[in-house]
C-alpha cells in the first residue's frame, strides 16, 4: 500500500506541474505585444546590434507567447537588420514588398514612425504553418535610434482589427491601407 501511495502522490505532483506549466503560459496580447517592443527599442538603443542575439534566443524574453510573439528591426530605407524567426530576411530591402492588396505596409510603417513616432500598421502576410494563407495582421511599430541611425522595431499579431486596438488603446495611431493612401 506504501508503494501504491507512493505511486499515486507522484502521479499527482506530476499533473499538478503540468498544468502549472500550461496554465503559466503566456498568451499573445495587444498589451504583451506594445510592451514587449518597447523593451526592445530600450535595449536595441542602448546596445545596438549586441542585442541581436538576445532578440534570436528562442528561450529568451523576446521569443514569447509559445513562439508566437518575436521581434524584428529594420532600417528606414528598408533593409531589414534583424528578424528573429526569418534570418532570410536579413540584409533585404523590404520597401517594396506588398501584401496580397496591393498594401506597402513596410513602407507604411516608416512613415508612421516618422511621423508619429509609433503605432499600429494593419495588413496581410503568411500565417506560419502549413497554411501559409495571408491573414490579418496587426503589427506594432517604433522608432529606435541607434548610432544615429533611425529604425523600425516591430511585433504583431494575427486576426486583430482595427476596432479592437483602437478599444484597447485609444489614443494609438492604427494605419491600414485606405489611410496610408490617404496620408497619416
């Protein structure tokens, strides 16, 4: 009977950790996702491309929400200087880049940042999996100075829409297409 209690209680402590693991996981938000990019910029303008590695770290604070939630800087004349989970990406002019709609959301996002220092970009890109369908994306972005030099920092989230940022934060500047075209 010892043995079988023993047994038990074990079993026990194990489905107990489990889900004190599940239930500690984080969950990917408007709010994780602001916070975390200005974490970010604070790091990115006090060590520069030292910080590379930190943002990569798929155990570190900046690969977060289950993988979900990552962080990604580039350059105002586009070139992207860093993505956490594309490293593709890297040293590649993204200015021209559009979404399935015609939307140069890259470009949106500088003027953006340079014209209000930062807000919400709205646009289309690849959910990963197996998919890879376009989906809603809502993207975060500021701007981070470095040695002078102006970026982007960035983090996003899909199925968001405009009236949910705007609920939640009401004072954010939320760009999509149509006010692009019309100017920010």
């Amino acid at each position: 009977m010892g043995k079988r209690f023993l047994t038990i209680i074990g079993g026990c402590l194990v489905f107990i950790c489990a889900m004190a693991i599940i239930c500690s996981a984080e969950e990917l938000t408007l709010q994780l996702v602001k916070d975390k990019v200005n974490a970010a910029v604070k790091l990115f303008e006090r060590e520069g491309e030292a910080a590379y590695p930190k943002f990569k770290d798929v155990n570190g604070e900046f690969r977060f929400a289950n993988g979900e939630g990552y962080i990604w800087i580039h350059s105002l004349s586009g070139i992207m200087a860093m993505h956490s989970t594309k490293p593709s990406m890297e040293g590649m002019n993204q200015l021209d880049y559009k979404d399935s709609s015609g939307f140069f959301f890259f470009q949106a996002m500088n003027e953006l940042v340079e014209k209000k220092g930062e807000g919400w970009v709205i646009y289309l890109w690849a959910k990963p999996g197996l998919n890879k369908k376009e989906e809603l994306k809502s993207s975060f972005v500021k701007i981070a100075i470095n040695k002078g030099q102006q970026y982007v920092v960035g983090c996003g989230l899909y199925g968001v829409t405009m009236e949910q940022i705007k609920a939640k934060f009401p004072n954010d500047i939320v760009c999509d297409a149509e006010m692009f075209n019309k100017g920010i």
